[in-house]
C-alpha cells in the first residue's frame, strides 16, 4: 500500500451525531504468550470486504429461521453506496511503529447509536491453505488487536476442545474457528468512552480437517450502552480487563517494607562510616607529625595516589558523561509522565517520548565528557565527543539490526518500517549527534579544566597491597553493590516486566518515580560505604570499581530477567526470545551507565571532601 492511499487518524474524542459510521480498525495478531511476536491482522485469510446487500438478506433469513438474529434493523441505517474495505493502512505515529503496530481499515459497518442483532461480513469457503493458517494461529493461542478510536480490544481467534495439555492436538481433539465478534461499546455525551469485543461461543465453527472445504459465515453485532466514564479516564478499566491477566494489585505495602529495608541499612552503613570517619579525623588531625609517621596507615597513606587518574580516561569519561546523559533524560521523562504533560495512555507516546528526550538532552553527555576528560589532562578530546556520541547508540544499533533481521525473517509486524527507520536515523543524525558535539564544544571552551584535586599527586605510584581477606575482594564488593540497590526495586521490578513484556498498561508512574529516586540514593551511599573499605585498605585504584559497583544492579537486572522469561511467562521461539534478551541487554547496559555516573558523582564528593578536611604534606 502507497503512502498516498495510507487513510487518516481516527480522532478521539469528538462527539458524534445519530447515525454517524464507527470506524474499527484492526492492527495485529499474534501468540499471546509471546507479546512480541506479532503479524498483520490480514496475514490470516479474515474479510477484507463487506457482504453484499443481498447476500446479508439472503442469510439474514436463516438466522431468523435459527431464531438466532433480530430482524431488519440490522442493515437499516447501513450506507451500501459506500462500502468500506479492509486492509487499507492508517497513519501512524513513531511510537506506534516502534511498538509494532500496524493499522489497517476493516470492512465492519457500523453506525454511532444503532444496535445491530446480528450482521453478515462475509461468507467465505476456506480451503486447505486458509484452514491449516487458522488452525495453527489458534493451536498458538493468537489474539487479534482491535481498535475503536484509541480504545483497544482484543479477542481470540478461536478454541481448542479435548486437546492434551502435553502433548497438544489427539485424537478426539477439536479446533474450532470463532466467527462471530460482538462490539460493546460505551457512549457518555455523544463519546465513545468505553469499547470491547467478545466471541459467542454458540458460533463456532468446526475446523479439525483443514483437508474438507470448509464454508464459513463472519458475522458481527454491535450494542450500544450509556456508560458514567468520563472521557479522560477512559483508559482506567483496562487495568481490570478480564483478557489481561489480573496481576496489578496494590503493592504499597510491598513497596513500603522494600523502602523501610533499605533505609534501615543505609542508617547503618552511615551511621558506622561517620563514626569510624570522625576517629580516623581526630586520630589524623590531633597527633603530632612524629607520631604521624609511625602511626600513618589506612585510607590516609595514599593521598598522594587517591587522585591519581585513570587508565583508558577516555572510556571512562565517554561513559559518566553518558550515564549522566540517560539518567537526566530519565528524570525529565518520569516528570512528565507524572505530571501529565507526557501522556502515558496514548498508545506509543511514552517510546516516542523518550527517544525525542534522549536526542534534545544528548548536549548533557558531550558536556559532561568532556569536561571530565580535560580536567583529567586529556589531550583529544573530538575522540571523547565522538566515543560519547556512540557509546550507547551503536550497541543499541547493533541489538536492532539482529532483532530487526529476525523479525523481518518471520515477515513480523515487529519489524521497523523504512519510513520509522529513517526518521530515527534523521533524529540521531541531525539532532543527537550534533547535540553531542555542541555540549563538547561548549565543555572545551567554557567549563572549568582544572580538576582542583585537595591534595597532590606523587610521581611515583603507591605499591597496592596483595594480601586481603575474601570480603575486600573486588568480586564480592561487586555483588553487595549490587545486591543492596537490586533489592530496593526487586518488587516493582516485576510489575515493570510484566507491563514491558506482556499486555499490561502501566499506570503506577509515581510509585515508579519513588523506586528511580530510592535506588539512585541507595547506589550512592552504598558505593561510597565499598569506597572507603577500599582506600582503609591502600587501595588508590577507585575509579573505575567505584563505577563498575555502582553499575552492578544492571547486571542484577539483567540476571533477573533470565529468571522472569523462563518461570514467570510462557515466551518462547527465537523471535520473542531475541527482541527479549536482546532489548533487556540493552535496558541493563542503559541501567549500568546510568548508576554508575551516579556512582562516580557520590564518590568523588566523599573524597575530595575526606581528603579535604585532613593535614597532608
């Protein structure tokens, strides 16, 4: 289908007048325990155009007979001079491409107010090829998603009778083919505020032996019922919706204890780093400086090394000018969302969002870089502004150009469409990038390039002692950094899981906002705790484990969500596992960078203030 022929937005929200046509338009269709894996809705051999006048009265008297339908009101405000004809695309916006979608007109007639009992579509003879493709969808467990103006609905496709759990399709077994949709849908005002569509079970159709011809009447019916909903919170029934599973109960009491737990142990860890701080400083401070040189020992001993920069200082800056970067573009969208200004129900708008936010913040992360990088003495720093600007685009580009490939492999409506595609390569291009530059530009003329370190740096390097006890061993202090974080968001981790890979609507942006808050406030005190174990112990080589610590719980998550794909969902197949892993990989990289800047800022704070309040030669 050409641009030119791709049909307009349905708007919501208008008011409609008597009579007035109801447009349903279908998007897509797919195995429900694998939410990724979704095909265009006329992939399956549906009706692409309406039944004729008399066809429909022809077969509306067999349904009287059957005592079945409800006579000729059905068709009585039908407009037959203008069919309307299925498979013709809809306009989409960027985040309904980048979700899958795929809208598409369908041939249902529908008119704003008027009931319809019973109605042909189509009647249809399917043959070998067309049974085998709904046998197997149903076999699948494919839904359909449907939509009147921006309220979705979904349905599925058919049933299986006496079919062993195990084993599948035996002898005795039936597969029947629903084909009758029923549309129920809520006026308040003249507004369709509420829509949903259900199968009759008494019209199924038997279609075990795809090898018979098999004759198949699609029908609908449409009720209309004055519903109390305000338009604006249309979208508050689906978190109840009987097709959705029911797992989005109320969690405050979970989120509550987890936020208790965790402040608990953050007062402890303080509490003692202060007391043990306030000794080491009366101990440093109060002696004279013969004693000094005998009792000198801990994190003191190295403050001509602490400050001593890093090796591969252009990584680490393009690195904690990037998770600064991800962590304010972040903070901005989870403001918006909660505010309002960002709209969370508009299907595709929080992905849209938040690839527009992260390309208008991208100066954040050039900046940051840079500046980090010059006051660490770095020489080139166009290659930190290009390492920046590439740092996370270019894994996420090689993620989708696999899952990309796979899903145009398994001709998925997952897959990115040309158009979607180039208007994120332009976003990038004419947007991100030069961004990135500019922030590096504005850091090498303007930000201040002295790293202003409270003490000075030998020329000679420190010897790092060997011997340590396991507990002050580089592994185990990454897995407390990031076990402690991990655990603070553990709980509403899986309500995150379940909105991201299933078919829940997340609504809970404030609890959501409460969990990014606690766990970037927990990553810090908790690294800062792990940093000062490391210098008590003449370790001056922080910057990059006080980094890595804090981007630990990323690997948590990620670990974590190996757990929730094979014991807490039904996904399987290589399409829905490669977009799985492979965005969760991405996530979790995301997560890394973003708490490991945080980490580095918290840390570097503690030090320059320890090592500025002490006498030092």
């Amino acid at each position: 289908v050409t641009e030119a022929k791709k049909h307009k937005r349905i708007k919501a929200g208008r008011i409609h007048e008597a009579h007035e046509p109801v447009h349903i338009v279908v998007n897509k269709v797919g195995p429900f325990n694998n939410p990724t894996e979704t095909y265009r809705y006329y992939s399956l051999p549906f009706c692409k155009s309406h039944a004729t006048e008399d066809e429909e009265l022809e077969h509306m008297v067999n349904e009287v007979d059957d005592e079945e339908a409800g006579g000729a009101s059905s068709i009585e405000h039908a407009d037959h001079r203008m069919r309307k004809e299925g498979a013709e695309r809809h306009h989409q916006r960027l985040g309904e491409s980048i979700m899958g979608d795929r809208r598409e007109t369908s041939p249902y007639e529908i008119t704003f107010g008027d009931a319809v009992d019973w109605r042909l579509l189509c009647s249809v003879t399917l043959g070998e090829e067309e049974l085998t493709s709904f046998k197997d969808a149903i076999h699948q467990s494919f839904f359909f998603e449907m939509f009147v103006e921006d309220l979705p609905m979904w349905g599925y496709i058919g049933d299986i009778a006496d079919e062993d759990y195990i084993i599948g399709e035996v002898e005795g077994s039936k597969t029947f083919l629903f084909s009758h949709l029923h549309f129920r849908i809520g006026i308040n005002d003249g507004k369709i505020v509420s829509a949903s569509v259900s199968t009759d079970s008494k019209r199924k159709v038997d279609i075990t032996d795809v090898t018979k011809p098999t004759s198949v009447k699609f029908s609908y019916s449409v009720e209309f019922e004055e519903d109390d909903l305000p338009w604006r919170k249309r979208f508050s029934r689906y978190t109840d919706s009987g097709f959705v599973p029911r797992v989005f109960e109320i969690h405050w009491l979970s989120i509550i204890n987890a936020f208790v737990l965790v402040l608990l142990l953050t007062a402890f860890l303080i509490v003692i780093l202060m007391r043990v701080l306030k000794n080491d400083f009366a101990r440093y401070m109060d002696i004279d400086e013969e004693t000094m040189e005998e009792e000198e020992s801990g994190w003191k001993l190295i403050h001509g090394d602490v400050f001593r920069f890093p090796v591969h200082n252009t990584l680490f800056a393009s690195a904690i000018g990037t998770g600064t970067h991800l962590i304010t573009a972040t903070m901005i969208i989870l403001i918006l969302a909660l505010t309002g200004f960002l709209s969370t129900t508009v299907r595709g708008s929080l992905l849209s969002g938040s690839v527009v936010t992260y390309c208008l913040t991208s100066c954040v992360s050039g900046y940051v870089s840079t500046r980090l990088y010059l006051q660490m003495n770095g020489k080139n720093w166009v290659r930190c502004a290009l390492l920046t600007a590439s740092l996370f685009p270019v894994p996420v580009a090689i993620v989708f150009m696999w899952v990309n490939s796979v899903a145009l492999a398994k001709r998925s409506t997952s897959a990115l469409p040309f158009g979607t595609l180039f208007t994120i390569s332009c976003l990038y291009c004419l947007l991100c990038f030069p961004l990135t530059v500019f922030g590096a530009i504005a850091a090498k003329n303007y930000a201040k390039k002295d790293f202003d370190a409270p003490t000075r740096t030998t020329k000679v390097q420190r010897e790092i002692p060997s011997e340590i006890p396991f507990y002050h061993s580089r592994f185990f202090q990454m897995c407390v950094a990031g076990f402690l974080p991990f655990s603070a968001i553990y709980i509403e981790l899986h309500y995150i899981f379940a909105s991201m890979w299933g078919h829940q609507i997340y609504t809970l942006f404030g609890i959501l906002f409460f969990a990014f808050i606690l766990i970037v406030i927990v990553t810090g005190f908790n690294t800062v705790a792990l940093l000062y174990f490391q210098l008590a112990r003449e370790d001056h080589r922080w910057w990059w484990p006080v980094f890595i610590n804090g981007g630990m719980t990323g690997i948590f998550i990620y670990a974590y969500s190996f757990y929730f794909y094979f014991h807490r969902t039904g996904m399987s197949g290589i399409l829905q596992g490669s977009f799985y892993f492979g965005y969760m990989a991405i996530v979790s990289f995301a997560i890394f960078l973003m708490l490991g800047s945080v980490a580095f800022h918290f840390s570097l704070a503690f030090v320059r203030y320890i090592y500025g309040r002490i006498k030092c030669d």
